[in-house]
C-alpha cells in the first residue's frame, strides 16, 4: 500500500492511528545480543490512564519492531493483548517485551495501573533493574503513582521520571516537579524544558547538550520518527533562551550537591564559568546520582502526540543501571551457573503453564533440566522463548541479565528460585558456609540460598461463585487452579457453614476480570454472590474467663479447666499475641502449650461480633489444667470455648471503612459536591485553590453496596485514621471531577475500591 492511499484511509475510518505501515519491521530474532552492560530490565510504571502502554507503543515502534503505531482506545496495541484489556482499554496483565536501541537490548515490562493488579508491578519490580515513572503533566504525582513509587523504593530500584501528556492544557511543569518533591519525597532533576505549551508544544530543549529537539507536522499526517535537533541560537526566543540558562544552572548546582566528585571537577577546572562544564562529565555525573538514588532525572514530552519518546529512550540507556551494576548478594556464591527467579506464569491453550524468569547468572537453555530449590524438584524444560507481548519467538539459550520465558515447568510457580542442578545449589550453601566461617560471621545467610520470593497482598473483597449444574464443578476447580497460580492474590476457599465456593481478591475490577476470564477462557458461565469487604473486629476493654470442657468419647475421660484475660491492645495496633504467665508457662510441656496457642488463634479468625477475624487483642493464659490422657483437640477447644467468652465479655466492636479523600474539582462543582458529602457523613476539613480547580478535604465512612449509578466506598481500613501516616490515593472521575483518598490499611497491603459518583466512575486504592 502506498504512503497516501493509506493516509486516505486513516481519515476515512477516523481512527486515531494514522501510522503509515512501513516497509520492514525488525525481527526479534535479531534482537542485539550484547555485553551485559549494554542490558536495560526496565519497568513501565504510573497512576490510572497516565500513559504508560501508549508511551511502550512509541517505543517499540521508534525502535522499528512494530509496523504502525497502535492505540490504547482502538484496542490494537502490543502489550495490551487481553479481550478484557482491549475491551476496557486498560491493561490488567503486565506484559514483557524485548527490543533493541543504539546497541542496548532493553528488556521492558508494561505494568497496570489499577490497585486491583498490584501484584502485577509487586512481582515486574522485583526482577527489574530500573524503572519509568510516567506522570500525567496536569495532575502530578497521583494515588497509584505513590503506591507504585513506594514499590520502586523497596526494591531500591532507580527511577527515571517521565512527564508525559505536555500537549494538555491543563500541563504544568512546575506543578508536577513541586508534586514529585511534596508527594514522593524524590530529588526531581530537570533534564528538559518544553517549547511552547497546551496545543503549541513543539519540542524540547535538552539541558545538558543545550540542543532543541522539534517535532513538525499534525498528529494527523506524522508518527514522529525523524525530529529536528540544532543548538540554540542569539536569535531564538530570548523567554526560552533565559529558561534554559537557568534551568541549566539549577541543574549543574543540583548534581554538584549531589556528587561530591562533580563538585571537586567544578570548583578545578571550571571555577570561573560552570556553565562551561562538558556535557559529557555532566551526564556522567547525573549517572553516578541517578544509580546511587540520590536523584531522579525527569524528562518531558506527549506519547500520544509522538514527541519526547526518542530522548526518553535515550535517558533509559544513559541513566539506569545494568543487571551487573545491581547488587544482589545471594547470586554472588553460584558464580557463573544458572540461577534464576520465577516471577510469573502464564497458561496457553497450546503451550500449556508458560513461566517467567529473570536470569540473574549463568545460562539457561532449551531442552535442559532445571532443579526447583523451593520445590525441591527438577523438571525438564522443553523450550525457551523470547517474550514480545502475546507473540513469543523460540530461541536456543539465553544469558544472564535477560528475561526468558520457559515452556514445560508445570510445577514451578511465582517466586520460585530454579538453578541447574541440585548439586550447583550445594556447591553455592558450601562457598557461603565456608566464607562465613572464615569471616566468623552468622551462617543464617547461608541456610538457604533462594532468592526472595514476591510478597503477595491478603485479598480484601470476597463473593460466592457457583457453577451452573453440579458436573461444572470440577471444571471450576480446574479453572480456579489455573488462574490461581497465574495470579496469587487470587484465593479461593470453602465456606465451612455452607460449602460455597469463595472467590477472595483485590476489589471489584479483579473479581469481575477473573468471573470474565472463567467464562472466555474455560466456557464456564459461573454466578456470583454479593460482593463482600472482609471487615475486622476488636474489643473495647479488658475481661478475663473460666471454662472447664469434661466430655468423655468411647472409653477415655477428656477434662480440661482454661483462665485467661483478653486485654485490648494500642488502636495502632493490627496484630494479636498470645502469652503465657511465667508459672503456668514452666508447668505445662511443649505440646500443651502448642495446643493452647492453636486453640487462641482459632478463636482469632472469628469474633464475637459478625464472626470477622479478630485483631488489636492480646491474650494471657493465666491457668491450664488437665487430667492425664486428655488430647490436643480438646485442649485446643476449650481455649476456643473460653476465649469466646471473653471476646464476648470485652465488648466486641465492628471495624468499619473510612477513608480520608482529597477532591480536585471545577469551582462550578464546588456547591453540589460539598452538599453530596455532606449527605454521606463527609467532614471538609479544607479548602484551598490549586492551579485548575479547587482541592477539598474529608473523611468518609460508608459500606459496600454495588450500584450503577451511585456506590458507597469499598474499603478495608481501620476505624481510627492517623493522618501522619495515612497514604495518599486518587480516585478519578468525568465532568473535571477527581477524588483522592488517604487510608490506612489493616494489612498494609495494597487496595483498591471503585465507585460510581454522580455519572463519573471513580477509582482508588489503599495502602
């Protein structure tokens, strides 16, 4: 097809890719295969529709491994391959692709942005080395960007910021730096100021090369692969000349605080004119304070426009770390055989169970066994691939610093540690043991020598799913397993009491994806119960109680006489102890004791109350007495009987939902707003105007009730919010209407809620 008859049809179709397909696309076959320091494992990460999938389309068509440049609401991008993604026009699944740019092999993970899929950026960040933090220019730091950039900052990740969607009206630069700094705590360094704003951006200017990159022609005729560079000039616009001269000084000043070598070489060399310092030694600099995460560099530009997405690419190369520049302490004792982490699984029809894994040393190839240390197995890996999305290209081996997707492992699953052989993890525990002896130092590092696992978040939402006739059953369960090892914060149990399925996860949007992909995938057509929030419960005061259990069964007497006190502990406080009195703790063996114990927590997974799990409760076993031959079940169950009864005599109390919320909304909103709060027991506690609307304070607490039009707020928090450490969440809706939230959660585990608020669908989550 020829470059204008397919402009032709662009504008025909009014669809918003108007791409012109190009004549040869690259192969990942010939993907570079470089020196580990020329590997980026890279994750894309941000808040809700900020940008993040259309940014990976730009990339990988820049990088010319895409024919034309897909779009998030047609449905046709790479790295949203999902029916429920395309459909939703979200991404769900975090989805990995491999490309090449100026001699560096990038490895990058496209992650989601809703709270439901946290565990999706949990497990991406703990096998990557760097990440792109993409922010929407007229928002700032968003709910999920903090709860995402908290992720990056415990897995001492390095960060480049991206400040995407430049071409909006509403587009700050100093708004989203000031947000980067108040919200998350970062060191923002400038590396780029935009030419023009809204509609009239054009381009950038560079900070470090002083070059001025311009992208020409309408979204509607041009895909910005070519732009223009030159250097600035005496006769460009003297406002944009004086904001480069003091983006630049504030720049150069920045990494000299920063970097104590860069200061040294300034104050030498460059005493009499800074500004004169080589852009080279500048870049260098900027690189030592970017992997020591001293600092952050942000960029700027608009994905969907096409502009600013070659520098970025530019920046990832420069700026963030190798696989070898990361420290990982545990890979160190294998040398240089295998070991790897599996991080994800994925099932196809075909294939079967396919896993994710990040190589940290060694090899891996096809056709090879793999021994399991978690698992304490070996299986046989038929194949190898290399991931690019949904399409995957068989490849023979793959080296250390990749990420690799394995065909054949059926019983690996996410955060499992896979080495070659059980004799190489052996050969690793000696070499720790032995360096251990030598230094006299602890030998606990050298126990066990996997790798950490991924920390999977306890589900806060739960529903009923029964199948539609008895002989679905099984294939249920079978569907139910599958997608419970692709996705852990996935749980399913029994209810004892009726014996219903019970389908637990992350919020709303994870239940109805997964009720979705049992019916698309599995041909199920399944039902589910009213959705529940998993509250909690605690006691007011202090109580002690007395029980004795005498029950008789066949021809043994089994008695068994329990006092214990109950006592409530700080509000703050989300666990539950128990101890014993120095006395009774000396009379009693190991195995009553252990009894006594499992009998206290039993009486912990159900409260007095609404039956809830129970927390904020110590408990003191002040005597335990029984006859000779009485059994551990019946210990355990006279504990259970006798907490009850002090549960019950504490003054048991309902843990409710409240949620701290910040409101951005259009001053012609104000008035309905408020009023609408007010309605639902929301306390404004400010007000104050920000760059486009007003902002308002409040607390709220409300239960679940799925409605279409008007929802309340679905959380699982504590009662009692303290403020100090409260997290910040955004909840976006329509009609300039955007609501960000402050909660503690009870788990400290990420979540999430949607409600719909007056015709605007609203989102969050907390932590």
């Amino acid at each position: 097809m020829t470059r204008s008859s397919q402009t032709c049809r662009g504008r025909v179709t009014w669809r918003r890719n108007y791409s012109f397909y190009r004549d040869e696309v690259k192969s990942l076959r010939a993907v570079v295969n470089p020196d580990i320091s020329k590997i980026r494992n890279i994750g894309i990460m941000a808040h809700i529709d900020a940008g993040k999938t259309t940014t990976t389309e730009r990339m990988l068509y820049f990088s010319g491994y895409t024919r034309a440049l897909g779009d998030v609401d047609d449905g046709d991008t790479v790295t949203d391959y999902m029916a429920q993604e395309r459909e939703r026009g979200i991404t769900i699944q975090s989805a990995a692709v491999t490309f090449d740019w100026k001699d560096h092999r990038i490895n990058l993970i496209d992650t989601p942005g809703h709270v439901d899929f946290t565990l999706e950026v949990e497990r991406a960040l703990r096998v990557l080395d760097g990440a792109v933090a993409v922010f929407d220019a007229s928002a700032g730091v968003e709910a999920q960007t903090m709860t995402v950039w908290r992720q990056a900052e415990k897995h001492k990740i390095p960060c480049v910021c991206f400040l995407n969607k430049m071409d909006k009206p509403a587009a700050s630069l100093r708004y989203s730096i000031d947000s980067i700094k108040t919200k998350l705590k970062a060191n923002p360094i400038l590396l780029q100021i935009p030419i023009g704003s809204g509609k009239s951006f054009t381009g950038l200017v560079d900070l470090i090369t002083r070059q001025k990159m311009t992208w020409q022609g309408s979204s509607l005729t041009y895909d910005g692969p070519a732009f223009e560079t030159s250097g600035l000039q005496p006769s460009d616009d003297p406002d944009v000349l004086q904001a480069v001269s003091e983006a630049r000084a504030t720049l150069i000043e920045q990494v000299a605080d920063l970097d104590d070598d860069f200061a040294e070489l300034l104050l030498g060399e460059y005493s009499e004119n800074f500004d004169a310092v080589p852009a080279g030694k500048l870049q260098e600099a900027l690189r030592k304070v970017t992997l020591a995460r001293k600092g952050v560099p942000v960029l700027c530009g608009s994905s969907l426009k096409n502009k600013g997405v070659q520098p970025l690419l530019d920046a990832i190369t420069a700026y963030l770390p190798a696989p070898n520049e990361r420290n990982h302490d545990l890979v160190r004792w294998y040398k240089d055989d295998l070991c790897a982490l599996a991080f994800k699984v994925v099932h196809d029809k075909q294939r079967g169970p396919l896993v994710f894994v990040r190589i940290y040393s060694g090899s891996m190839k096809a056709q090879s066994a793999v021994y399991n240390i978690n698992r304490n197995g070996t299986e046989r890996m038929s194949r190898l691939l290399l991931p690019f999305a949904d399409q995957h290209i068989e490849i023979p081996s793959l080296s250390a610093g990749n990420i690799a997707l394995t065909v054949g492992l059926k019983q690996t699953v996410t955060g499992d540690t896979i080495v070659s052989s059980k004799a190489s993890a052996a050969a690793a525990v000696r070499r720790a043991q032995n360096e251990a002896e030598s230094k006299s130092s602890s030998q606990r590092e050298s126990s066990s020598l996997a790798l950490a696992g991924v920390e999977v978040p306890e589900p806060v939402f739960f529903c009923s799913i029964e199948p539609p006739t008895l002989a679905k059953q099984a294939d249920l369960e079978h569907a139910l397993n599958c997608l419970q090892r692709e996705d852990p914060s996935l749980k399913v149990r029994t209810d004892l009491d009726s014996g219903q399925t019970i389908l637990c996860g992350m919020g709303e949007l994870h239940i109805e994806i997964i009720h979705d992909r049992i019916k698309r995938e599995f041909n199920i057509e399944t039902h589910l119960g009213p959705l529940q929030v998993a509250y909690r419960e605690t006691i007011l005061q202090s109580a002690a109680a007395t029980d004795t259990l005498d029950r008789t069964l066949g021809d043994k007497r089994h008695v068994v006489t329990v006092e214990l006190a109950v006592h409530a502990l700080m509000e703050s406080s989300t666990s539950c102890d128990v101890t014993f009195e120095e006395e009774v703790k000396t009379q009693l063996s190991a195995g009553v004791r252990e009894a006594v114990e499992n009998g206290v927590e039993s009486a912990y997974l159900q409260g007095p109350v609404l039956g809830f799990p129970v927390e904020g409760v110590k408990t003191v076993i002040q005597h335990v007495s029984l006859e000779p031959g009485t059994s551990a079940a019946m210990v355990s169950a006279c504990v259970s009987r006798c907490m009850l009864k002090a549960l019950k005599l504490a003054g048991g109390q309902v843990l409710e939902p409240v949620m701290a919320l910040e409101v951005t909304v259009g001053e012609e909103y104000l008035s309905p707003v408020l009023a609408d709060l007010a309605q639902r027991r929301g306390t404004v506690c400010d007000i104050q105007m920000i760059h486009d609307g007003m902002r308002a304070f409040h607390s709220i607490q409300e239960h679940v009730v799925s409605a279409s039009k008007t929802t309340d707020l679905e959380m699982w928090q504590e009662l009692r919010v303290d403020q100090e450490c409260s997290n910040t969440l955004t909840l976006r809706g329509h009609d300039n209407v955007q609501v960000t939230s402050k909660t503690k959660s009870l788990s400290q585990t990420d979540r999430i809620t949607t409600i719909h608020y007056n015709n605007a669908e609203i989102t969050g989550n907390s932590i």
